[in-house]
C-alpha cells in the first residue's frame, strides 16, 4: 500500500501541521481555535500576496454571515501566538482598510506518513478504531486554497477502504469528524456557569486564585449577548467544593459548566479546562496549557476566546472589545478585589464595612482598578452620601468611561441619596446597554421602577436579574419586597421563603416578612421576624464595644417585647419598638430612624406624628425615603396634604 504525504509549512520557530489542522512552535502545540488556525493557513499558503479582509472572511467564513470584528479578534489572536510583539520579528502585514499579507519567510515541508493510521475514537459507548488518510493525496495548489476537509472528500477516502472499514469509517465521519467544537450541539447552550477552578497548591495565598480565575472568565464572557453567564456572587459557594460540576449546574439552572485547575511550579502555571454540556454531560471543548507565570493574563484571555470559539457565537465588535479588556494587571489587587466582593454580596453591615477596607487595599496595589473604586463607592452607598463614595465613583468614570459597573452604582446613587429619577434611569439603561449581563443593573433598575411605582416594569426588570443569577437571595428577597409594594402579599410571602431557602440567615428578607405580616393582622408572626432580622444585623465591630454581648442584650429585649405582646396586644409592642430605637446606640444619630417612627406611628393612627417624623426624615435625606411612595404602611397618609407635600418635594 502506498505511503500518503502531510504536509507541513514551516517559518521562523514555527511549523503549520495543514492535516492536523495545529501551529507548533519548537516542537510544542501553540493554543489556537480552529478558526484562527484556518486563517493561519489561508495566509501563508498565499504568503507574499494580498488577501482582502472580504476574501479571507469568505475562506475561513464560508456560507457564514459574521461581524467583521470576528476577522479583527482572529488576527490578534495569531499575532498574541506568533510572538510579534515580544520577538519582534514580522509575519502579518497588515494592509490598512485592504487585508493582511503574510511576510515572512515560508518552507514548504513534505513528509512521508505510514500506509495506515488508526485512531481508536470513542463515539458514544462504541469504540471505533478507524483507518484514515488512507490513500490521501493532495489537490492542486490552486485547489488548495478552498477551506480543508470538505465531506466529499472524507467520503472519497473511506471509499477506498475495503467495505467493512466503510461501514465503519462512514459511522466515524458523520459522528466524529463532523464533532468539531463547533458542531458538538452548541447552539443549544443559553447558559453557563463558569466554576471556581480547582487549585492543586496548599498555602493561603493560593486559596482565591481558581475563584480569581472564574472571576476573570466571568466577567468578560458576561459582555456575551447570546449567552446568559452566571455572576461570581452564583458560583462563589462553590469554592473549593468537591461536589460535582454537573450537579453544581443543575442548581445554578444552566445548560453548560466550564471548569478547571491550576497548577504552579516554579515559574510556570498549567491550566486545564473543559467545557461540558449538562444536558448529556458531553465534553463540547477541553483545553490544556502551559505558560511562564508572567503570561498568565494572556492565557487566560485565550481561553476566554477559545470558549467563545466553541460555542459558534457571532460576536460584535463591541462583544470582541470587552473580551479582550484587562482591568488590573496587579495579582494582589485583584484578589482583594474578589474578597471585598464576597463580603459585598453578603449585605449586612459587617460584611459592607470589611468590603470597604478590602477595596481600599485593591486601590492601594494598584491605583488605576477601576473596579475595585466601583466596588468601594458600592460599599459606601448604603450608608451616606459621602465625599469619599462621590470622589471614588468619579475617580472609577476617569479611567473608564465605558465600565457598565460605574454606571450602575451612579443609578443607584442617584436613586437613593438625590433623588433624581430621569437621571438614574438613564443610567441604568446605560450600564445595560454596555454589559446586558451585568445582573446589578436590573436589580437596581427594578428598585427603582419599583419605588416609582412602576410595578410591572420593576417584575420584569427583577426577572432578568434572576435570569442572570437565579439563586441570588437578594434578588428573591427584593422580587418579593416589590410584590409588597403592590400590595401581593402572598407572593411577597413566597420570594422572601425562596431567599431563605439559601440563606436562612438573610436579615432583609426576614425584615420584608415583618413588614408583609404587620400588613397582613399576623403580629405573633411578624415579631418572630422581627427577631429574626434583628440576630441577623451583624453591628460593625468598631459601633460596637462587645458585638457578642450586645447581640444577647437585643435578643433579651425583644424577648420581654415578646412577652409584652403576649400579654396585651400590638400596640404595646410597636410602641417599645420606638424606646428600642431611641435606646440602641448605633442609631441615636441614624438619620433613617425618623423614617420607622413614622412607620410606626402610620401603623398607630398617629398621623401628625407619623408626618412629623416623615418630614425629619426628608430633611435628613435619609435613605429610606426612597420608597415612602410605595410603602404601603404609608397608605392611611397619603390623604394627607402634608404627605402629598412630601411627595412633591421629592418629584415622585
């Protein structure tokens, strides 16, 4: 049997394998998607001569209508592999608003290859060992500038196979050669979860980086407007777990999981990564690579594109843009970065203030993270409108204008200190516009809506924040305060027990089951909530001289305020409830407290008071005055003059 030829072309210290369809350089794989290799090929079969951007798009594209960014991602990645810039030799010319040229020297490398090949294939549970190239020869030069390994062909080879291998091979090609990553059922994928990856070091300073490399992958694949992407505050549980991926994505609701290791000696970081489908557990893409430590951005923007690659998305040119953008290249940064939002997303007051230091620390290693800015004014804006939350949000649009996480926090800003609604809508609608996958923007659009009294639009607006995470406490736990504000008490009820499904210990949502049972004659229960709310405010370390003994005190407290119920009726207890508030001494200067006086007042009859206090509250621009319009412990008031007055003031 005669002996087939491959065929190599060779140029500096690389070597372009056409039949295997891989860059090597010095003998090793260079990581390539299957695209960017083809246009590889394309070029240096033509090297010396211009190929137009619309002929190579037609070439590597064929039958394929694509953004032309595809083309632009495409050529960085060749020349991020080729080494351009490091080396400083030249290989692509590009020829501006023409096409590209490929310059550098080229060997045409034919090889000898044995008369037969097998490769054992596992398809399904059948193991296959199939002859291929059987008898391969190659077409014309001119022939062989069409794109590889048309059907027609594989089918000419099988042919010449005796007919067992036909029948076999036949089986092979149609499930096998036809699995590129790109044909392995992506179109199917609408969700995914990208998994802490797993690190095989010990040592605390390891133990965030398989989170950090999630995170990174996060966020650019959530600029993706094809693809739903779970938020890091989804998948931070799942640290260090040891459960599987496959169950991991059954809870997180997606139709795919990409996970991962780390490994690190010496100067060198090995990363492996697969990206499996649910629904069948089928590996549609895997990945190994090895680098210097000091490439490790680089690499993990490659695997970042490599996954776009094997889901066959056609990205826009904004889409390529936010895959390929580096927001710190400090390590140190970055990881504090990822704890202060951990503790960010916990939403109580310790965890806000520890936030805080942490997004200090980031901006301390690194003074242009934008982000890590963002994530302070964030941490700050539930409290005051401060100099400092002001000052770092300015700094975050300095550095970046077009960071959709700098436009939310300025919405929700807006929103809760200024009250200036117009504005805040737009920018939400702007942070949604630059990273639809953003899940903050909708849910703090969906608050927004909501205190305007917008109730439809804040549901739907809520939903795709949950469509983006839905196992998100808050964002179940404000869904439900939004069925409150109109008056649903029952599915109020209903998202506030989803929210304590996964944290039973989430103060809000017991603080929003209070208020929904006040409204609703339940007052033995609504003060269990309450209780429960109260245990769960953690008080900031430095308000308080013993956190231990002063949460027993409270808890004491509210014991007796129990009994007293008990013993005589509501009124009594909602009465102790303005002592407590007046008594407790984190909140003797809380410019919020006239706000639940007047709550509590509205809840008594007592509407000069109520007013009374809801006009302190104004004054003092407390930050729950947001939501006096919708508030339904308000609705004995809204009569009232003085109330309407009130409501003027604040534009709603």
């Amino acid at each position: 049997m005669k002996s087939p030829n491959k065929l190599f072309y060779e140029f500096g210290q690389f070597r372009l394998d056409v039949d295997n369809h891989r860059l090597m350089r010095n003998g090793e794989i260079v990581p390539l998607t299957p695209k960017a290799v083809e246009t590889l090929r394309v070029l240096v079969e033509r090297a010396g001569v211009l190929v137009e951007r619309d002929q190579l798009m037609d070439f590597v594209w064929p039958d394929t209508t694509v953004e032309p960014g595809n083309l632009d991602v495409t050529m960085s990645k060749l020349r991020n592999a080729l080494k351009e810039k490091e080396t400083g030799d030249k290989f692509i010319e590009t020829v501006p608003r023409l096409g590209y040229r490929f310059v550098a020297e080229v060997r045409k490398v034919v090889e000898a290859v044995p008369a037969l090949v097998i490769e054992r294939q596992t398809i399904g549970r059948v193991v296959i060992d199939e002859e291929i190239r059987l008898g391969l020869t190659r077409k014309s030069d001119s022939e062989s500038r069409a794109p590889l390994s048309s059907p027609r062909r594989w089918l000419a080879i099988t042919i010449a196979a005796s007919a067992a291998i036909l029948a076999v091979g036949g089986l092979a090609y149609s499930r096998f050669w036809k699995a590129t990553p790109n044909s392995a059922g992506p179109a199917s994928i609408r969700s995914l979860a990208v998994l802490p990856f797993k690190t095989l070091e010990s040592g605390d300073e390891n133990r965030h980086q398989g989170l950090g490399m999630a995170d990174f992958l996060i966020t650019r694949l959530s600029h993706l407007n094809k693809i739903t992407v779970r938020p890091t505050s989804a998948v931070i549980a799942f640290e260090n777990q040891q459960e599987d991926s496959v169950n991991i994505a059954r809870k997180l609701q997606v139709d795919a999981v990409l996970e991962g290791s780390i490994y690190r000696a010496g100067d060198k970081v090995r990363i492996t990564s697969r990206l499996i489908r649910v629904s069948d557990q089928k590996v549609l893409w895997s990945g190994q690579f090895e680098r210097l430590s000091r490439d490790e951005l680089q690499l993990e923007n490659e695997i970042a594109l490599q996954v776009v690659d094997s889901l066959a998305l056609n990205l826009s040119r904004d889409e390529h843009r936010a895959l390929s953008r580096h927001y710190t290249e400090n390590d140190d940064a970055y990881r504090l970065y990822l704890k202060g939002r951990y503790e960010w997303n916990r939403r109580n007051y310790a965890g806000l203030a520890e936030a805080q230091r942490l997004f200090r620390n980031a901006i301390e290693k690194d003074s242009n993270f934008a982000l890590a800015y963002v994530g302070l004014a964030d941490s700050l804006v539930f409290f005051e409108d401060s100099l400092e939350l002001n000052s770092a949000l300015r700094k975050a649009f300095e550095l970046d204008q077009n960071l959709a996480e700098a436009h939310a926090t300025r919405g929700f800003l807006l929103t809760v200190h200024h009250w200036r609604w117009q504005e805040a809508e737009e920018s939400f609608k702007k942070s949604i516009e630059l990273n639809s996958g953003y899940a903050t923007a909708h849910h703090w659009y969906a608050v927004l809506l909501g205190i305007q009294g917008r109730v439809d639009e804040a549901k739907a607006e809520m939903q795709r924040a949950l469509a983006i995470n839905p196992i998100s406490y808050n964002f179940l736990a404000d869904m439900g305060q939004i069925h409150y504000f109109n008056r649903e008490y029952d599915k109020a009820k209903d998202y506030c027990h989803k929210a304590l499904e996964i944290n039973p210990d989430f103060s809000y949502a017991h603080r929003y089951l209070y208020d929904i049972r006040l409204q609703t004659g339940e007052f033995e229960g609504a003060i269990e909530e309450f209780a429960k709310a109260n245990d769960g405010m953690t008080q900031v370390a430095s308000q308080v001289v013993d956190a231990e003994t002063d949460r027993k005190e409270r808890l004491r407290t509210l014991a007796l305020y129990k009994e007293l119920y008990q013993q005589r009726d509501i009124t009594e207890f909602m009465r102790s409830l303005i002592l407590l508030t007046e008594n407790y001494h984190p909140s003797r200067n809380d410019p919020s407290a006239p706000y639940e006086y007047a709550r509590i007042y509205a809840f008594l009859g007592d509407k000069e008071k109520a007013l009374d206090n809801l006009e302190r509250a104004f004054d003092n621009r407390a930050f729950m005055m947001t939501w006096v319009k919708a508030e339904p412990a308000f609705d004995n008031l809204r009569a009232e003059p003085r109330y309407q007055a009130i409501l003027k003031k604040m534009n709603l």
